[in-house]
C-alpha cells in the first residue's frame, strides 16, 4: 500500500510539476532515480552495514533513521505552520483580508505594506499592490 501511494504521488508530482510535453520524460527520471540510483546505493551500502554490523544492527539503524527523517519532518512543519500564522496576524488589520477580497499567500508575501499617498500605478505589480 505505501509503495503505491509513493509511486501514485511522484507520477502526479512530476506531471504537474514539468512543462508541457515533458510529463514523460520526468517520470524516466523519476524511476531511474528510485530504482537505479536508489536501489544501488541501498544495497550497497545495507550489504556493507549487514556484513560490518550484522543484520541486527542493520534493522535498528534503518529504524532510527526512519524516525529521525519523520522528526525532521514534523519540526519543519511545524515550524512552517508557526510562521504562517505569525505572518497571517500580521494582517488582520487589512479591510477584506477574511472576506475573500484578497487572494495572497502569507507565506511568500512581503511586509511591505502601501502608503495612503501612493497610487496603484507607483506600486506596480509589488505584493503592496495586491493589499491596497
């Protein structure tokens, strides 16, 4: 079940991720990436460690990577979700912000908000633009 969700979601990441016309040619990339490259590496380097260590070893290691990789994981998320919503109050006081009447993403928008003075045609296309 993992290996079908894995392999369903890098399909889906490569054909809305490449331009158009290169849908397949990412996904070539993607399964000599995962099974040329990956699976390589992998037994050679888990042969060394079986031989080295034991299989004991081996097993333990794998599982503490494992978990390593997923509290990596989970403190980048957090921390993601903890400036997101630091950003997004930064913003509370903008007329139209909860309404739907803007369209921005706290995350890549920048602090710069627009003066009274200054007109839509100075602003341009900056993010400022989009809060006014």
């Amino acid at each position: 079940v993992t290996f079908a969700f894995l392999w369903t979601c890098a399909v889906e990441f490569a054909r809305s991720n490449s331009p158009e016309g290169w849908g397949a040619t990412m996904q070539t990339i993607f399964r000599v990436a995962y099974y040329c490259f990956g699976v390589g590496v992998g037994a050679v380097l888990g042969g060394w460690a079986m031989q080295e260590y034991g299989a004991r070893w081996m097993y333990r290691m794998a599982g503490v990577l494992i978990f390593g990789v997923f509290c990596i994981r989970v403190t980048v998320l957090l921390t993601y979700r903890c400036i997101a919503c630091i950003r997004a109050s930064c913003f509370e006081d903008i007329p139209g912000q909860e309404g739907g009447g803007l369209d921005y993403d706290p995350l890549t928008v920048s602090m710069m908000r627009p003066d009274e003075d200054s007109t839509i045609e100075e602003l341009g296309n900056s993010p400022a633009a989009a809060l006014r």
